[in-house]
C-alpha cells in the first residue's frame, strides 16, 4: 500500500459522496467509512488507473493498494467500472474548485494576460501531483480505448468554460477580431491550450518559456484585427 504525504491529502468532499451514493456509484457502506479511508480508496484508484489504465487493472491489485479486503471492495462499489466513475467525478470536482480558485485569483485584464495566467496556473503553479496528472491523462485520452464507457462526464468542461468566457470579452473589447466566431475561437483556443497542457504532463515536456511564446504568438498574431 503507497503512503501518501499530508500535503497531498485533501479530504473527498462528503456532499460528492451522498450524490455519488444517490447515483449508485458508491454505497452507503462505503459513505460512511472515515474520510482518511474514502481519502486512501480515492488515491489509490487515482494512481493505479493513471498507471495501469482500466483493462490492465485486477480488483486484487487495487485492494492490495487501498488496503482493503476484496469482499470490502464489492461492499463498497458494485464493480471495477463504477470504481473507476468514482473516481473520475470525485477528480472532475476538485478540478472544478480549482478553477473556481483559478478565477477568482486572476487580476489580469487584457485577453492573451488572462490566458498566459490561466495557463500558468495549469503548469506552473499546478496543484496536482505527478499521479493526479497522469490520470488526468487518462481519463482524456486513454479512456476511449479502454475496456469501459463513462458517459456524460467531460473534465475539461471547467476549463473550456473559462476560456469562452475570456475569448467572448476579447471580442468585446476588440482584442480579438470580431468577424470570427466566438464558440470557434473558443474552442480553438481550449484545443491549443489543452495541447500543451497535455504535453507538460506527459514525459514530452517542453521549456515553459516556448510554449509560452508560441502560444501568445498564435493565438495573437494569428487572430488580433
């Protein structure tokens, strides 16, 4: 079982639980666990799945990290699958209150600073750790080939929001031509970012000063009036 450090111990938001319950994700068994043990069950599924993907993952192995027994596990959630979902949407929330942090920490007011801070807060000033990372790796591109289909969940929504809304007020202001879409620049923009973003959590990383001339460079030059 992998010990982890209280710097990255961030307990699961126990209102998630209760919906992840009402969902039939997770069970009351597992809901009333203490938020140490739920918080050991959540990383281990975070590392193992970001290092093993889904088909590649035994139960066993999965118990042997959590330290748990297989018969908990089954108490717990009604298979591998619905482990996996547990995991994803207790990530996917705490991706949404970082960028909720991420927004109301931002004092930039041109369009490609607002950007540059958002990217950033990303990689530079990540708040995940090297497992979260590869899970979120994952969970966006690995998924799809995997053995198993979560619908409906899109952890990049929080993101891709944000930049809607900057590149929408970028053409208000006239940083960012107006004969242009908005939801096409938006997703243009969320694509590039995501990229890199990608890219730097992979083992392909790049030096942060070029990514961030390149991104300023094409995004702008390729689309200022």
């Amino acid at each position: 079982m992998t010990e982890w450090s209280l710097s990255e111990i961030i307990m699961i938001d126990e209102n998630t639980v209760a919906r992840l319950v009402t969902g039939r994700i997770t069970t009351d068994t597992f809901r009333r666990l203490v938020p140490e043990k739920k918080e050991q069950v959540y990383r281990a599924a975070v590392r193992l799945f970001g290092e093993y993907g889904y088909d590649g993952l035994a139960v066993d192995q999965i118990c042997r990290e959590a330290g748990i027994s297989k018969g908990s596990f089954f108490q717990y959630f009604p298979s591998k699958s619905h482990f996996l979902e547990f995991a994803i949407l207790v990530f996917d929330d705490y991706l949404a209150k970082w960028m909720e942090e991420i927004k109301r920490q931002e004092t930039a007011v041109l369009v490609r600073d607002r950007l540059l801070y958002l990217y950033h807060s990303l990689i530079v000033n990540s708040k995940l750790y090297g497992a979260e990372e590869k899970f979120f790796l994952f969970v966006t591109h690995g998924l799809q080939h995997a053995g198993v289909t979560i619908e409906g969940i899109e952890i990049e929504r929080h993101f891709q929001d944000h930049v809607i809304e900057i590149v929408k007020r970028g053409e208000e202001t006239g940083e960012i031509r107006g004969d242009f879409e908005p939801e096409l620049t938006s997703y243009l923009v969320s694509v590039i970012i995501e990229g890199m973003v990608q890219r730097q959590f992979s083992q392909k990383r790049l030096p942060i000063s070029r990514v961030e001339e390149y991104l300023i460079s094409f995004l702008f030059d390729g689309i200022k009036a």
